[in-house]
C-alpha cells in the first residue's frame, strides 16, 4: 500500500488529491522508506529460516512482481493480470515455507486466486468511481475464495469458517477505511 502510493502519487495529486501523500497527511520520503522497511523485513524473516531457499525464491518473485505492478500499473493494459499475479504469488510463499515444493493443489489454488484478483482489478478499473459496493463486496469475496481454497484442500470447516469471518470483516471495516 505504501509502495503504491509512492509511484502513485503524481496520479493521485491529479485525480485523487484526497489521498494521503497529495493531501500532505504523510510525506513522500517516508512513505517510501516505511516500504522499503516492510519489503526488507518480510525479505529477512524468511531468509532467517531454516530451508529458506525456496521461500525467499517465491517472496523474491513476489516482490519483483509487486514493484512492476507498482510501476507500471498505471500505464499496463496488463495491470490487473500482474495485481493478480501478486496475490497468486502470495500462495506460492506461504507454501513453500511450510512444504518441501509448492504442489500441484497449490499452484491451482494460486491460479484460482490469480484469476479472481484478474476479474476484480479489471472490474474495479472499468468502474472506477462509479463502483459504489461492487468493489468492497468483490475485496471481500477475496477471503470467499480462501474459504473455497481451504474446504477444497481439506483445511477443515473451522478454517473456512475463519476465511467467511474475515470477508464479512473486511466489509464492516470498509465503512470506516474504504476499500480502495
């Protein structure tokens, strides 16, 4: 979020300039650094673990993929395929700081993710002000499509129940920080 706001800031002092770095809520150098900080620390935590290899390869491509989007999104036709890609990548981390290689289940779990992320950023771009509660209920259903991912995999009803929990969350909270 802060790295997006940091390459977004020209945009936002233009369209949005109620966004916090245009708005002067928060300074641009700090944003950037508090960025950094967040890449670096996620990046450390995972090499300090023990069979950090593969890990750190995932989080590497997940961060490269994160600065692309961030760079370019603006400009890409392909930006909601790369916002997707992220959080399909996200999968891939997590599993495979648990598991030997990431799986098959996995990897169609991620494709999953990636997918609905797709329709989402697209829909959100084509909308954009206009959105209204689309938006918001399609971030929440993020969590839905966890929910799916983990009955699917055998993670247990509890566990979804969990996911479903979140969704409805994300949705309470959006009236007070909108899902943007």
């Amino acid at each position: 979020m802060f790295l997006n706001d940091v390459f977004d800031r020209e945009f936002d002092a233009r369209h949005r300039p109620d966004r916090p770095l245009p708005a002067g809520d928060v300074n641009v150098l700090t944003a950037g650094r508090i960025a950094a900080a967040l890449v670096a620390i996620g990046l450390i935590l995972i090499a300090g673990q023990a069979g950090y290899a593969r890990p750190l390869a995932w989080s590497g491509a997940l961060v490269a993929a994160i600065l692309y989007y961030n760079y370019r999104h603006k400009r890409d036709p392909l930006g909601p395929l790369w916002m997707g890609v992220c959080r399909g990548l996200v999968y891939c981390v997590a599993a495979s700081a648990v598991a030997p290689a990431v799986s098959v289940r996995v990897g169609i779990a991620a494709a999953a993710m990636t997918l609905y992320v797709i329709g989402l950023t697209w829909i959100a771009k084509r909308l954009g002000p206009r959105a209204g509660v689309v938006v918001p209920i399609l971030l929440a259903g993020i969590s839905g499509v966890d929910a799916v991912v983990v009955l699917v995999s055998g993670g247990g009803p509890a566990l979804a129940l969990l996911a479903v929990a979140a969704g409805v969350l994300t949705l309470g909270f959006q009236r007070f920080v909108p899902g943007t």
